[in-house]
C-alpha cells in the first residue's frame, strides 16, 4: 500500500528522521525534458522552514535522480530519486515514545503493528509527502507539452475564507505571501490568525482550492475508476486531509437541476462533440457547476475541487492521554510542528492532482488503442 497509480506509480520510501526519504516512478513516459530546477522549487515549496508560520525544521530537501534520466530526457526507465535527512532533532520526541497524541497516528501505528518509529511520527510524518512533490514535479513536466496546469491555492484558514468563485481572483499572485493565498488582504488576515495561535501553542485547519485547466474530454472511466474518486483517493490520501469536494460539491443540494444543469453549447452533433473536445476547440458548457466531471469523466472544462486539512494534532500544550500500558498521563510536546500545514501542503495538492490526471491520460491513450 505503498504504491499510487495504475500507469504512471509511485512507491515511496523512508521515514520522518531515518536516513532519507525516497521513491520510484515507474510509468513514466519517455522523452521528457527533465528540467530540475522546477522539480527543486517545487520541493521548495514544500519544505520546512519557509517562514515564521511554518515549523522551523531547516531542511534543504536537494533532490537526487538516480535513474531513468539520459541527457536531461526521460528514458522510459525507472526514475529512482532520494532527499536525504540532514536535521532531525529525534531527541525532542523522547517523551513521545510510549505515549500516544490525541488525534494522531500514534495509537493506530502501534495497534495495527504492534511497533512504531516514534521519532517525528516516523512514516505517518507529514514529512513523507517529499516523495509526493517529486513525482508530482515530474508528472507536471509531462502534462505541459500537453496543456495542461495545475494551480492550488489557500482559499481558508479557520473562519477566513475567500468569499468569491475561483475565475474571480489572479491565482498567479497565489506565491506572493506565506500562506499562499491570492487575495492580499485576506492572506494578511490568516497570517494574523495563524500567528495568533502558534503563539497560544494552539493548531489551526482550512481549506485548499485547486484548479487544473486544459484537461482534454474523455479522462476517467465507469463505475470504479471514475476521475472524480480517483482525485478523492489522491487527496484523502494526504495528511491531515478529512474532506474532499468537487464543482458545487455540498453546496449544490441546495440548488435545483435547472439552475445546477451545466448547458452544453457550440456544437450542433453529438459526434462533432465529441471531436471538438478531444482538440479543446469549439466546445463549451453555460455553466461548470459540475466542475468539469461528469459520469466520472472529464468533459473539457475546469477541474476544480476543495480540500479540507484538519488542525495539526501535535499541539505545544498540554493534552490529556494515554501510554502505551493504557495509564493516563499528561503530554507535554516539544520539538518544530507546523501551527497550520495549509501553506505547506498547496504543492502537495498540486503534486497529486497532476499524478491523478497524468495516471488517467495515460490510461486513456491505452483503451483507445
């Protein structure tokens, strides 16, 4: 369980505070420009230490390919890569070894396997998503000749949230503060309020909104392998994720058909439909209430979903709990935790979404053959 993907797979390795964390990417198409400086910005993106509302793990996370590329291209071989661990401070989660964090990881690790690398929660760190970033850079690279971006963004932290639709705002100023967040005034406020409750020792959720544009008709398959669910798993399957939704998602059931009903214009026949959105040309809907998703494929338009992060469970006040004898005791945390992990994982969205849609492409040339 350690593998994503059908077509395009990864499968990490690695922990927290071990020697590394890595992966291979099998799948992966032939032919690509690999261009590392983008592989290693995105990791940038993602690591420790970028600013005061971020843990401060300093990190340099340098990206090593070990195979798969030959003059700067993809081979079509396995790609193996590591990012080696070079500032693990395992001695602040001593206290941690025999006692379990109230909505962590902890206690399911140690019941499921009887057995736990303790040291910054091991291979449930959030720290694994490293693997993620690279595949996802990679994956990205193979989708631009093709058209298609990918762009996610902080749309909420607690109770701030961006209050217009997505077409609305500029996500290309999405990197111009920490909290990544396109509206200025509104990234201020939730820098503010993450501040706020770093300084109480306190955790804080919110939201991550995605787009992906240029996704041709015709993505995802029936009944189990629909895109919808596939982009769901990829995205539940983050850390700290407890929900995922797609085009209205729940703010849909309160809208009736004919006003949710996305109207298909600009062509005149079903066939001329179907070739118009196989060349992005033509084609076009009223509306994109659906997100760009329906029956579980692709229709051409915007792909657009929300993703909930829950608070961070490590919290750098005190907490009633259990060890592992089953004695209550009072936990006392140390160590560098991220007071909110929203800022952080807007390129692990990103890096999902891109190997979702890159596996669904690559799957969708095959049945076509």
């Amino acid at each position: 369980m350690n593998t994503f993907g059908k077509i395009f797979r990864l499968t990490t390795f690695g922990e927290s505070h071990g020697e590394a964390i890595g992966g291979v990417i099998d799948g992966m198409p032939a032919g690509i420009d690999i261009d590392m400086d983008y592989i290693q910005a995105q990791l940038n993106r993602r690591r420790p230490g970028q600013s005061n509302i971020t843990t401060s793990r300093q990190e340099a996370d340098q990206v090593e390919l070990l195979s798969g590329i030959y003059e700067g291209k993809t081979t079509g071989c396995p790609i193996g890569f590591i990012v080696r661990n070079q500032n693990q401070h395992s001695q602040d989660y001593d206290n941690m070894k025999e006692v379990f964090r109230p909505s962590h990881a902890d206690y399911t690790y140690y019941y499921k396997y009887g057995h736990r690398d303790h040291r910054g929660g091991g291979r449930s760190s959030a720290r694994i998503t490293i693997s993620r970033c690279v595949a996802g850079a990679l994956a990205q690279l193979a989708l631009k000749p093709l058209g298609i971006s990918i762009q996610a963004y902080t749309s909420q932290v607690g109770d701030i949230a961006l209050e217009r639709d997505y077409t609305q705002y500029d996500l290309s100023l999405t990197e111009s503060n920490i909290v990544r967040c396109p509206d200025a005034e509104k990234a201020q406020e939730m820098i503010r309020l993450i501040e706020a409750v770093k300084a109480d020792g306190d955790t804080i959720g919110g939201v991550i909104s995605c787009v992906i544009k240029g996704c041709p008709a015709g993505l995802g398959e029936p009944e189990g392998g629909k895109l919808h669910a596939a982009l769901g798993a990829a995205m539940l399957s983050i850390n700290a994720v407890k929900g995922f939704e797609y085009g209205e998602g729940f703010a849909g059931v309160s809208m009736r058909g004919s006003e949710q009903n996305d109207i298909i214009k600009g062509c005149d026949t079903i066939a001329a439909y179907r070739t118009e959105a196989e060349t992005g040309k033509g084609i076009t809907t009223g509306s994109n209430h659906s997100g760009g998703i329906q029956g579980g494929i692709s229709n051409g338009q915007d792909i657009y979903f929300r993703v909930a992060f829950k608070p961070v469970a490590t919290l750098l006040r005190p907490q009633n709990t259990i060890d592992i004898h089953g004695h209550e005791t009072i936990l006392q945390a140390k160590g560098r935790h991220d007071p909110c992990v929203l800022p952080r994982a807007v390129p692990i969205v990103e890096a999902m979404a891109a190997m979702t849609i890159l596996d669904a492409y690559l799957l969708n040339k095959t049945v076509k053959m």
